[in-house]
C-alpha cells in the first residue's frame, strides 16, 4: 500500500502550479486591459521593464503575435489550428503565416472565406 504523504504533496503541488498558470495567464490579462501591471511599495502603478514616466501610455494595448510555417500535406491542420486560435481569441491579434509556394494560394483562398468581422479583427501576413 501506497504511503499516504506522497499524495497530499503532489495534489498540493498540483494546486499550486494550477494557481500560478492562472494567475499567469487570465490575471496578466486582466492587469494588461487596466494598464496595471504591478505596484511598487507606495501604491504607484509600474510596468515591467519601462520607467514610470508621463510619456508611458496607461491605456495602451498589445496585439499577440502568432507565427505559424506550414508545408507539404500539412496545410489543413494547420487551417484548423489558426481557427481554433481565432476562436478562442477575443481581441486583435496579429497573425505571420509562412507556407510554400503551392499552399500559398490556397491558403489566401480560405482565409478570405472567413466573416468580415473575422477579418476585420484578425491581421493577417503571408
């Protein structure tokens, strides 16, 4: 029989890995739609890696990058990866496909397919 301790430790460490990716991944979000991004010891907004200056822009936004290279017979999976990325992104998002010469024109083909809406969200480099 297995030793009870070893399992309290790892669901115990199970928890906590799964607090910290959520508070990295939907709490920075959060913080980054409010321009927070941290406070220094006097309550003052900071921002990782810039001065604390007038110049600094509290409302700005940052468009996530995505580079997706695609070749051969791959094509389709590709297509249904950058549209599950598109649908479960909410705001601008900014998107470098690379593919070879023969997926190019395909590619450009279904991706104008998409809604206008889609479109007018979704930057899209070939």
């Amino acid at each position: 029989m297995m030793p009870r301790k070893p399992i309290w430790l790892l669901l115990l460490i199970t928890l906590l890995c799964g607090f910290l990716f959520y508070r990295m991944t939907y709490l920075t979000h959060i913080d980054s739609l409010s321009g927070r991004t941290g406070t220094d010891t006097q309550g003052d907004v900071s921002t990782h890696g810039s001065s604390n200056t007038s110049t600094s822009s509290p409302n700005r936004t940052v468009t996530p990058k995505l580079a997706v290279v695609t070749c051969g017979d791959r094509l389709n999976l590709t297509l249904m990866n950058v549209k599950s990325v598109v649908a479960f992104s909410r705001g601008p998002l900014h998107m470098l496909l690379f593919a070879d010469p023969p997926n190019m024109d395909f590619l450009l083909k279904e991706l104008s397919k998409w809604p206008r809406k889609v479109r007018q969200r979704v930057t899209v480099e070939v």
